[in-house]
C-alpha cells in the first residue's frame, strides 16, 4: 500500500478518504450541538492527553502530543502577535506591551 511504497497514489486517496470522514463527523457534531443547545448550559471540557509518563514510550503518541502542544503555541503566539502583544523579531518588546 501507500506506506510500503508499491501503491503511491493510494497515499492521496487515503488523505481524500480521512478529510471526508473527519468532515462527516464534523456535521454529525455540528447537529448535535444544534439540537443540544436549549438544554447544554455548559459545553464539556475539551479532549486533553493524558499526562502519564507512559504516553511518551509510544511514539506514535507521542508525536501526536507534541503535534498538538506546538499548534497550540503556534496558534497563542499568532493570536497574540496579531494583537501586538509579542515581542518583535529583535527581541525587544514593543510599546504596547510595556509602556513608558
């Protein structure tokens, strides 16, 4: 198959097949939010890797926390660079964020 390099091209039917399932399951949680929403007062907590040490001795997991630990930081440091609040490429911190 794709991962043992025979079928190449069945690498981007996988990708089209995933982006399609993960869409369908997007819809289904869409709808239920929707039909959820008079009765939720509160959303449930987001999902969270556990934080045992064994996670870590997988590394498929493993590369799956670190995926998303440095999205996430990727995505903070975006939002607040969009704002002005980081620092500039120098490293010296802008007006904004210290003033005189």
């Amino acid at each position: 198959m794709a991962w043992s390099g025979k079928r190449p091209e069945a690498g981007e039917w996988i990708q089209w097949e995933l982006s399609r399932r993960l869409s369908a399951a997007n819809d289904v949680l869409n709808g239920l939010r929707d039909a959820a929403r008079p009765v939720l007062f509160r959303w449930p907590p987001k999902f969270n890797f556990p934080p045992h040490a064994d996670t870590f001795r997988h590394p498929e997991i493993s590369r799956l926390i670190f995926i998303t630990r440095y999205e996430s930081f990727t995505g903070g440091h975006r939002r607040l660079r969009n704002c002005g609040l980081s620092h500039g490429m120098s490293g010296s911190p802008r007006a904004s964020v210290y003033p005189p």
